[in-house]
C-alpha cells in the first residue's frame, strides 16, 4: 500500500511498502525452474506537487527503494538491494 505525509503544501514524503510470494516466478513475472518465495519492497521519497492533495498533477518525486527476499525469487546475488531513482507524473 501507499502512505503520504504532508509536509507544506507543496511537498509531501510518499511510503510504498509490499510484499508477495511468488511461486515460480522471478521479478519479471518470467518463470524460473523450482524458484518459490517471499519478496518484499519498500520505497519512501519526497514528492513536489502544485498542491500536496491526491490526484494533482504534476508531480516530481525522487525515492528509495529497498527490494529483497528469497535469492531464487529476485536474482539477486545478495538478499536486498536499494535501488534510487526520480519520477514525473503528468495528465494529459
């Protein structure tokens, strides 16, 4: 699920956590010989919006993310790994 925290009315701090077992599939949904397990994300970041309500666009946002779980799930070579990038959101 999604969580977000107002911290003015232009920037908010957005929490994304999830976690699945996946049977036989990797991280791309492709199927894996005898790969069955648990993988977990958690992501937070801030956010720079016009207004900090939902559904208003655009939207800039940088995040972390921390993605693990079973090795022969993710591929992985160690159990987590973090992950850093940006996004913009727009409507058109």
């Amino acid at each position: 699920g999604r969580g977000t925290q107002k911290l003015s009315d232009n920037v908010s701090m957005i929490y994304e956590a999830g976690v699945t077992n996946k049977a036989n599939l990797d991280l791309n949904g492709n199927a894996t010989s005898d790969a069955d397990g648990v993988v977990y994300k958690l992501t937070a970041g801030p956010a720079v919006q016009m207004n900090t309500m939902p559904w208003v666009r655009p939207i800039i946002r940088t995040y972390a993310t921390i993605i693990g779980g079973d090795k022969e799930v993710t591929g992985f070579d160690k159990t987590s790994e973090l992950r850093l990038g940006a996004q913009f959101e727009t409507y058109f």
